[in-house]
C-alpha cells in the first residue's frame, strides 16, 4: 500500500516543497491533498504558462468565455493568486507563453528554485521538487480504454498533454545536476486510472532508477471548494453538476518521489 506524501515530508525532514504547475491551475487540480495538509505554507507553486498571445488558437479560452487567450491568461492569473491565496501557499508565474521556455529559460528557474551551492541557505538540502509527471492514456491504447472507460462508466482519460511533458523534461536534468530531491505529480484530468501501464513505470525508466509511489485523498468537498476558485475552468473540466464534479474528484492523488541521493546525475 502507498504511504501519504504528507507524512513523508514530515518524516524526511523537507522544509520547502516547490511544485512546478505547467498551466494556471494544474497544481491545485492535482495537488490537493498537499495543499489542503499543513504542509501547505511550505509549498510554492511555480506556473510556467502565465502569459496568452493574440496569435494562440482561441479555442479553449472562447469555450470558457473569452474573446482570446490574453483575456483569458489575465483572468486565470487571478484565480489562481486568489485560490493559492486562500491555500496558504506561494504563487509564482514564470511568464512563459507556450512555445517559449527554452533549455537556458529552464536553468534560470532551476537558480530561482535553489541557488547555487555557495549560497548560504540552510534550507537548500531540504528542499523538494515536484514536476509534472506526464500523466496520460498511454499512446495506442486510447480506443481500448476509452471502450473500457465507457463499459465501466469510468471518467474519461486524455493522451499526455506536451506542454507538460516539455516542462517536465526541461527542468529534470537541472534539477539532477544539482542533486536536489526531485518528484512527481500525477496530472489532472490526464490520469485516469493506474493501470499495469503506470506512470511510475514511466518515470523508472525516464529517470533510470525506480521511483517510490505515495499518494494522498484529500476530502471530496474540501478539494472541490478549492478548484471552484478557478471559475473559467470549473465546467469546462470537472462538470456542471455538483454529482458529477464531486464523481471526477473524489480519487486519489499520485505522487513519485526520488531521492535526493538518486537525483544527482
């Protein structure tokens, strides 16, 4: 059985978690349960994607009610200021627009998270990052298991979204490098079920070495007041219905974690 992310945070004497959320929302849809724990004004949530752009497909921000996706990244921003406001947590964006954040971007905000090791912070060595894990219906088996999803009335799982994968995989071999604690976040609505073709899998192989698997159950009213807070996005992922917004959330949440001894290159 997995044991909670929380009480191994507790037991491993991390100071700072920062958890890097791809998108304005990512983080809280999928973090929660740390969020909602008294680890909560530990943990700093770093957005890449803050910024929108005129050239973007409006596609997504005209189906939640907005001319483009500037109107919608100005709104988003405030949704999240205020949702990890109400959390206790630290909010940071990157202001990064997708297409942008290259290799040398991705080692600035390595420094930001940690400075160098000539920098006299007591904390350094007690700091966890927690990417996004690329969570995702495994490429080849959507139609299988989107039959299965609708046989078993099961909620519907997405592909890997790329933008999380590219964040991911900037930001890992700095963050090795360093020798940080570095760990994961299963994504979101992305993750649908961890079947014998898992994320952890995944991961183990991504980073050559297996990775042990927590996980945490925040209490469904509780996690759906907090991704209420993000009203453009509220109905576009989890339902209109209350039944059906508490039926996506009520799961549980899936973190990795390798040690700092392992991260090192």
């Amino acid at each position: 059985m997995a044991k909670s992310i929380v009480r191994h945070l507790e037991r491993s004497g991390t100071r700072r978690v920062v958890i890097v959320s791809p998108h304005l929302d990512d983080a809280v849809f999928s973090t929660s349960g740390l969020l909602l724990s008294a680890a909560a004004p530990h943990c700093e949530v770093m957005t890449v994607f803050t910024e929108g752009s005129t050239e973007a497909d409006p596609a997504w921000a005209q189906a939640g009610g907005f001319a483009d996706t500037v109107a919608e990244h100005d709104a988003r921003r405030e949704e999240d200021r205020l949702a990890l406001a109400r959390l206790g947590a630290g909010c940071v964006h990157l202001g990064f627009r997708p297409g942008s954040f290259t290799a040398d971007d991705a080692a600035r905000v390595v420094e930001q998270i940690a400075p160098p090791k000539t920098a006299l912070d007591p904390t350094r060595g007690h700091v966890l990052c927690l990417l996004p894990a690329g969570a995702g219906l495994p490429a080849g088996r959507q139609r299988l298991l989107g039959l299965y999803q609708r046989l078993m009335r099961c909620p519907r799982g997405v592909p890997a979204h790329p933008e999380h994968l590219e964040v991911r995989d900037r930001l890992l071999p700095h963050l090795r490098r360093r020798g940080l604690q570095v760990g994961f976040y299963s994504e979101f609505p992305y993750r649908w079920r961890d079947w014998r073709w898992s994320v952890r899998a995944r991961l183990g192989k991504l980073c050559g070495r297996q990775v042990r698997r927590y996980v945490e159950r925040p209490e469904p009213a509780a996690k759906l007041a907090a991704v209420t807070l993000y009203r453009s996005q509220l109905a576009l992922v989890f339902g209109t219905t209350r039944e059906e917004q508490i039926r996506r959330i009520d799961r549980e949440e899936e973190y990795f974690a390798l040690p700092a001894r392992e991260s090192e290159a």
